[in-house]
C-alpha cells in the first residue's frame, strides 16, 4: 500500500525476489511503478475491488490513510503492519548492515550496495532510491551475506530494527514535526547507536557524534582525529597509507560518504584498495545531482534535496564546477518544513547566482496561515508561482555555460525534462 513511495517499491523488489506473489497499490502510474511492473510485480491505482484476506500480509506505508480502505476495520490484524514494523520484523530474520543519518543515507547504502556487488559479494539490499542504471533499491541475494539497508529515522523508522553494523553520516535538524524537538530526534539516534550489536561507523565531523563515548567505533573525518582521515579534494589516510578516490560523484560532501562505505566494507573483509576501484565505476543514485541533459551548452541537474544542509552542499558542488551563472529552481517540500527552516533556505539558495522559488509542495499537509513561497522573494531569490511559467523565464534567461538545477522532494523532478523538451521543441 502506497508501493510507489521509495522505500516501499524497494521493499516489493526485495519480496519478489525473494520468491513472494508481490503487488501493490498507489494513486498513481509512475517511473516507479513502470519499473516495478518490468520487475513482474502487478501494481493498480484503485482499491474497490479488494477485499480483506487472512492470509495476505498487507504492509502499509505512512502516506496511507487505513480509514480510507478496504483494510479501514482490520487495521489491528497481525497481518497488517506498517512498513517500521514490516523491517523490524525483517532484522530478526537477517543480518542487518544499517546505514543511518539526515543526509547521504541513500546514496552511501547504494554505493555500500555496489561495493558488495563488484567484489562478488551477493548481499541483500533495500534502500529508498533508483540507481543510475534504472535499477530499483531492493535485492534479495544470499543468505551467507548481509541485508545493507537504509535505516530511516523519519517517523522513527529505525528505533527498533535488530541492526548488527551501522553507519551513521550525520544528525541534523529535520523532521522536527514528528520529533517536536532536536534534542529528541538527537535521542533516537542515540537509542538506535547504543543498540547496535557490533561495529559503529560514525562521521567525527558531526559534534552529536564525536559526543558518544561506545566500544567498537570506527570514525572518520575531514576536521578531527579519527581512524580514517580525509583529505580534500579526493583521499584519505587509514593506518599509515594514504589512499586516493576516482568517483563520478561532485561534491565534498560525497567523498565524506566514499569513506564511511569504505570503512565499512573492510569491517566485512573487502579491502580499501578493492573498494576504490568499485566507486570509481559508480555511477550514482536518480536524483542526487543527476545529469539529465543539455541545451546549447547549458546543463541540466535534478536532486532531491530538501534540506538546508543537504541543498547547500549539492548547490556549493554544482557552483564550483559551472563556468557560467548557475540557476537553481526549488520546490520547498512540507509547509512544516518551510516554516521552520525559512532562514537557513534562504541561505542556502543564496550560494546560486540565479535562486528560484516555486510554491510549496504540501506532502498531503494542510496549509499553515503565514507560510508560502512568497515571503522567499526579495532583490536576488525571484519567487515563480507557477512550475509551468518556469520553462519560458529559463528559455529567456540561460547562455551557453550555465547550469541548471531543479531541487526538492516534491514533482519538481518532473520540470527539468519538461524544460528541456520546450527548448528544443
């Protein structure tokens, strides 16, 4: 239920794979459930023909309302169960590698994924994104190896999924909506970390994590002692060697990741060096700083940041890399998120030198008095009510040299082919 979301449709790949009769319902057709239908798992965008069955087990995403469906007076069945309950249930049966953090959880389970995988090591995963190839996060492999999974602390995915090794990338304030504080949401990561039955790979660059004080930590970091030491612009120092990275990927922040799947990865026995030849043919992950195309010499990005944090790093990388003005278009995601971040995206969108702001995607929440993309308008960051205006102000604007980048977590993904295909039609 809600199959098209990202962890959801990973987790129907996985089922499927692993030899289950697996299909699924969302409210509509996508990219998502193209794939999933290719992968031979049946999707449909209308429930009335359902009914209850004992011996189905219905896993439901947290963007379903139960009250709206056939399942509304079976909501306290066993057999159905959110998709925390369904990965914790998972993590008693598995092996759980866990990669953890507000920001670079996809892209560094995929890439500990691909690690894996190119060192013939065929180890389950799910994670809640599209590699580069058109490939969806979910894969049921051999039992001998590990689940690698994107270990989500939105809505407290993670608090109790049974995990044996975890990275953690960072912790930053989000989802304060569900948390109502940082320090809470700083809490759950703590609870999840002292859970964890053997190694802690954590990012000494965050001040939360240089604060724990637990056996069996690996760390790494740019600024402070740690066991692997990176060195920008593209290596590290781990036991006296220093070692050196070729990856596709753009940005600081990606190599802080590169590292932390390293360390990882020589927890299970695949060497540094080993790794480093499986990233340098690592192609990324669909809408982290995708290339999606050019025009006249001007390139197009998509990512899905949604996050001040996030956004400035991905913005910072695509700025220094663009010869011309790079424009980017932002699609604020949450009015809660909005709100409560207004500042810091400012900030963050000042770092292009053309920022523009569409209205906010509402993620199924009601609109909150006061808050809007208006208020982001002032003499540099240039307020776009309408997504389908964006297009022809782009054609007017852009030179050969520039770069383009549509940002956020909504449909914005949807207006940088469209933006493509009106000027070259």
């Amino acid at each position: 239920m809600g199959i098209g979301g990202s962890g959801m449709s990973s987790i129907a790949k996985y089922l499927k794979q692993k030899g289950h009769d697996v299909e699924g319902y969302d409210q509509r057709i996508s990219y998502i459930t193209n794939l999933l239908e290719s992968d031979g798992v049946k999707t449909c965008q209308n429930l009335d023909n359902f009914k209850y069955q004992e011996d189905v087990l219905y896993v439901i995403s947290s963007a379903i309302n139960l009250d709206d469906t056939f399942l509304a007076n079976y909501s306290e069945n066993e057999n159905v169960i959110s998709r925390p309950k369904f990965l914790e249930l998972l993590s008693e049966e598995v092996e759980i590698l866990g990669i953890t953090g507000t920001h670079g959880k996809t892209s560094t389970t995929a890439l500990v994924s691909h690690i894996f995988h190119f060192n013939n090591k065929n180890a389950s995963f799910i994670y809640g994104g599209v590699s580069g190839f058109g490939n969806l996060g979910g894969h049921f492999g051999e039992k001998t190896q590990p689940l690698i999974l994107e270990t989500d602390e939105a809505f407290n995915t993670f608090k109790n999924i049974n995990i044996k090794d975890l990275i953690v990338t960072n912790i930053d304030n989000d989802h304060i909506d569900f948390y109502e504080s940082y320090e809470n949401l700083i809490d759950a990561f703590n609870h999840v970390i002292k859970n964890v039955k053997g190694v802690k790979v954590l990012n000494y660059d965050d001040e939360n994590l240089r604060l724990i004080n637990d056996k069996d930590i690996i760390s790494y970091s740019r600024t402070q002692t740690s066991d692997y030491k990176i060195n920008l612009p593209n290596s590290f120092e781990y036991e006296g060697k220093s070692y050196e990275v070729s990856t596709k990927l753009i940005g600081d922040h990606y190599l802080s990741n590169i590292v932390a799947a390293i360390a990882i990865c020589n927890v299970y026995g695949i060497s540094p060096e080993d790794s480093i030849k499986a990233i340098s043919e690592f192609g990324g992950v669909k809408r982290r700083m995708e290339y999606i195309g050019t025009y006249n010499n001007t390139k197009f990005y998509d990512d899905y940041g949604h996050h001040p944090t996030e956004m400035k790093a991905t913005i910072s990388a695509l700025k220094s890399i663009t010869k011309g003005k790079l424009y980017v278009i932002f699609q604020p995601h949450r009015y809660t998120r909005t709100r409560d971040n207004f500042e810091a995206f400012q900030n963050s969108l000042n770092v292009a030198d053309a920022p523009i702001v569409t209205d906010i995607y509402s993620a199924g929440e009601e609109p909150i008095p006061g808050v809007s993309s208006k208020n982001f308008s002032n003499s540099k960051i240039k307020y776009i009510k309408s997504i389908r205006s964006v297009p022809i102000f782009i054609k007017s604007n852009i030179k050969p040299g520039d770069n383009v980048l549509t940002l956020g977590a909504g449909d914005i993904t949807l207006l940088g082919p469209q933006i493509l295909k009106y000027l070259n039609d």
